[in-house]
C-alpha cells in the first residue's frame, strides 16, 4: 500500500492515515474505460493534477485515476467496478473545501462531479429547483434569480463550490441566521450507494413523513455515506430591499447587545450580522485594499444586514431606528449605513476581505467554531487570554457569523516570527481553543467539516455515544470503508 497525502504544512507524523483498501489493480483503468465515455477517465499527470491540489497545500492529493462521470448512472457504473475491485473513491466537487475532504492517496480513484452541472427544472411555485450536484453555487443563485426566486446560501467561494460539495459539508455562509445551513435547503436527494445502487429520494415535498428523513444522513456526510448526484433545493421569494450598516462597538458583548436589538425590532429581516475584530479590519486595510468607514479605530465591529421583500428602501427607516436605539443605550460608538448598493458592497468586501488579508499578512492558525450565540462575548474572553498567554504576541484576527454562533477564531503570526515556527505551534494553539470551545458546549467546525484535518479532534472531543452511532451508521451503508475513507473518522 502507498504512503497516505501527505500534509505539507503540518507535521508529517500527525497526518492520519486515509485508508486501508488495497492499491489499484493494474487493469482498473481499462475497465473503467470500458465502460465509461472516454472524457470520464483521466490517467495522464497533466489532466488529473488540478484534482490533486489542496486550496491551502496542507496536503497532496495522489489519486492515479481520476473519474469524471456526466449522469447518475455513469457515477453507479464508475463506484460498482471500483467496488468489485476493492478500491476506494473520493468524491470531489468544487475542492474548495479547507479540511483535506478531498484529498486522495495513491491507492484510491478520484471522483470528480463537475460535469454533472445542469439545472434541470426551477418550479418557481412550487418554490423549488432541482439541479445535478456539480451545478457551481453562483450559478444555481442565477437561475433561481432569472426565474424571480432566491436560493439564498451563499458563501465566500460560490464561484467554484458546488452544490454537491455545499451539501456533503452542509455548507453555512453568511445567511445562516434567516435560511438555515444548506440541510434546511434541501428537500430531496439522489444518491449513489456504496454498492452502486441509486437511493432516489428526489422528491420536492414540503411535508414529507413516510418515515426516516434518509437526506439528512447524507447531508454533511462528507462523502463518506454516498456520492451525491442530483438535489431538490428550496427556494424562497426575492429580496427587494437590502440596508447594510457597519457598526464600531467597544466589544463583543455590545455586539450581542446589538444583535438582540436588531432582532426585537426587524425580526426575519435581519439577514445578516457579522463581527469583525479591530486586528482583521486593520489588516484588511493594509493588504486587501479596504477602507476603513469610520473617522477612528475601534476595538471591533459588526457588520448587519436587513433585506426583504417590499418596497426598496422599506427597511432604512427600521435599521436607522435599531441603531438610534443602540447608541442611545451606548451600545454602538459609530455607524456607516450604506446609501447605495455599491456601498453596501464596499461595506461587505471589509467582511470578505479578511481571508485574502490574513493570507497576505503572514502565517495563520485557523480555527472553525461555534458556541451558543449568548456564549461568545465569554468565548472571546477566555480564548484570547490563554493563546496570548501561550504565544505571547500573536494577533487574534476573529470575524464571522455571530448571529448563528460561528467565529473564524484565526491567529496571525506574531511580528519577527518565521512562518514555520509560528506554523509548528497549530495543534498546540487547536487544543487551547477547542479546549475552551468543548467547554462552553461549541463546536470544534462550524462549517467546514471535519475531513483530514480535524480527524483526530472529532475522536477527542465527540460524545462516545455519537461517535459509536456514526460508525455504525457507516458500517451499514459503506461497511467495507470504500468511499472517502480516513476522512471524518481518521483509520478505522
Ligand atoms: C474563500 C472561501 C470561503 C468559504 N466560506 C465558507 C462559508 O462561509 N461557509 C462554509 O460552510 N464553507 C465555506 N467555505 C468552505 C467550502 O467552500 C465549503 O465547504 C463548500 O461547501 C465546499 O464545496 P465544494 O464543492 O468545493 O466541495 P469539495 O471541497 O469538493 O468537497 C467537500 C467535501 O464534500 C465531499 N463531496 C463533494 N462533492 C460530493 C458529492 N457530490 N457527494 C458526496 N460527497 C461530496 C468531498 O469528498 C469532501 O469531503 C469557504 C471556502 C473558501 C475557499
């Protein structure tokens, strides 16, 4: 058997192992090719490399055959003659993801869905599409809006995920809080078994309740349950009104303070709110070319938006009360309301900037979490003392989705630091701050999964009990361990 990918940012020794299938027979390649069209399999270096690429080089991907399917039963046939064969699949869709979910070992086949990409019906009043999984997350929020609808998940790297990669992580993004992660999207599903055989529950009800909701095991299941090949997604009215307010607060508390606020007084309108520290808004000045909105620095910031469906401009007046209310309570120290859509996309770049910047600004330890949303103002306290006592200087650069609880709990590398010094310290600084998560009742990933990298933290920190579940739930639909294997349970 061949070596596992190997990390190339992390220590070698704690990359987990991915599989324990045995390598690929010689004649594998010709049998697939047999059996699939000729663009469906690639074995040339050159054609299967960006397969094999990982977005933050923390691994190699090694697959020597990469699968390229068109339709649902190309997938079965491709998974049916691996699984004779013994070999196992990683199934791919956009490989944004940031865990190593797609990273393959040389003994396992690559499964890409990108060539499934047609959205085959929007049912504008029955508020549904269905679309194959490859479809690219832009382009699935097109058609919705071509035919006057929102599909409203929407994230960072919509322009390369796709749908079937959004719901095998059970994606979140930015309009959580409203809409729900991509599980509450998500009405119907096909899939295809470990065995080859095709599940078809495509079906675009609202109510279903003929038994077990099987979806929903498939969802978030990083591809280890099934390969997922078509989806019914729900749809939801467009947003005809958008009001966008940066606020500069003295600290999280006040954040929270102001989430309530906003809520009380806009309810389901509050699409959006966002923090962003005073370190990851200074760095996004400095390196992703953003403007700072406020005359002064502040120690942090949050970023709300409104949005519904009446008349444009129906929710200013009611994001300008919110904000009255809060300075009166000395809850916001300064405010920007954008007065045109190009500003309020201004005032988003501020908020999506922070990776690009945070890449630009040296080394960073990354961390995907989530408390309980009255718990992160003690999240923020507790974290920042213990890693700055364990690495005195670093830069705690938090943002995100704290209206649902999620923060980018990142680090960046302290001044006069090297890189890799700083980069040896990323298990030690994980253990503080999911130490401190476990123990506020969080989440070790919020959003992007578990895969390789957060294999061996799902086994510490997971309920026994749950963990016992999930493997048997694998046993029963994937018992010979041949798809995805060595993500989310690490060898087993
Ligand atoms: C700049 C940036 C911003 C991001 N912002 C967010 C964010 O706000 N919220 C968020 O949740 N994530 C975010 N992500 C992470 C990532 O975009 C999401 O996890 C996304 O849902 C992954 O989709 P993908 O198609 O790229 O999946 P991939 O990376 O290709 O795969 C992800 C996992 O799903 C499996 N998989 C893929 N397709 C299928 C399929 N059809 N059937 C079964 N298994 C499959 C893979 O094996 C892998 O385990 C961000 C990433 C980047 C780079």
């Amino acid at each position: 058997m061949s070596s596992p990918p190997v990390p190339l940012g992390l220590d070698p020794d704690a990359a987990p192992a991915v599989s324990r299938a045995r390598a690929i027979p010689t004649d594998l390649a010709a049998r697939l090719r047999a059996a699939l069209p000729e663009e469906a399999v690639l074995t040339e270096e050159g054609d299967r490399g960006a397969y094999l690429i990982e977005e933050r080089s923390l691994y190699r991907g090694e697959a020597p055959i990469v699968l390229r399917p068109g339709t649902t039963e190309e997938v079965a046939t491709a998974v049916r003659i691996c699984a004779e064969a013994g070999v196992a699949i990683v199934p791919q869709g956009g490989n944004t993801g940031l865990v190593g979910g797609t990273v393959s070992a040389a003994h396992e086949v690559l499964l890409s869905l990108g060539r499934m990409n047609r959205i085959e019906e929007v049912d504008p009043l029955n508020f549904t599409m269905t679309v194959q999984a490859g479809c690219i997350l832009a382009n699935i929020q097109a058609a919705a809006e071509a035919a006057g609808r929102l599909f409203p998940l929407s994230l960072g790297a919509q322009g390369s995920a796709q749908i079937g990669g959004n719901l095998a992580s059970n994606a979140g993004g930015i309009n959580v809080l409203r809409y729900g992660n991509a599980r509450e999207l998500t009405l119907g599903l096909e899939v295809v078994l470990a065995d080859g055989r095709v599940w078809n529950g495509l079906r675009a009800l609202h109510k279903d309740n003929t038994g077990y909701a099987l979806k929903h095991l498939f969802i978030g299941s990083e591809g280890t349950l099934g390969i997922i090949t078509r989806a019914v997604l729900k749809l939801f009215p467009p947003l005809t009104d958008r009001q966008v307010a940066f606020c500069a607060l003295r600290d999280p508390a006040d954040a929270l303070a102001l989430l309530s606020m906003a809520r009380d007084r806009a309810g389901e309108a509050v699409t959006a709110f966002e923090i962003v520290s005073g370190f990851a808004l200074e760095i996004v000045t400095r390196h992703a070319g953003g403007q700072d909105p406020m005359a002064e620095r502040h120690p942090w910031y949050a970023l709300i938006e409104l949005a519904g469906s009446g008349e444009s401009g129906a929710l200013r007046p009611v994001l300008e009360s919110v904000l009255e209310r809060a300075f009166e309570a000395e809850v916001v120290a300064d405010a920007a309301i954008a007065d045109s859509l190009e500003r309020a996309a201004t005032l988003w770049r501020l908020r999506e900037g922070i990776p690009e910047a945070q890449k630009r600004a040296g080394g960073s330890i990354k961390h995907d979490v989530s408390v309980p949303v009255s718990r992160i103002p003690a999240f923020l306290e507790r974290a920042g003392t213990a890693v700055t006592a364990a690495l005195p200087g670093v830069h705690v650069c938090a943002f995100g989705h704290l209206g649902d609880g999620n923060i980018h709990y990142n680090l960046s590398q302290p001044e006069g630091m090297e890189k890799a010094v700083f980069l040896a310290r990323w298990e030690e600084m994980n253990g503080i701050v999911h130490d401190i998560v476990a123990d506020l009742g969080g989440s070790i990933s919020a959003e992007h999964g578990i895969g390789l990298l957060k294999a061996r933290e799902l086994l510490r920190y997971k309920d026994p009990v749950e963990l016992d579940l999930m493997r048997r739930v694998r046993a029963t639909l994937d018992p010979r361990h041949l798809l995805n294997p060595g993500k989310m349970f690490g060898l087993v």
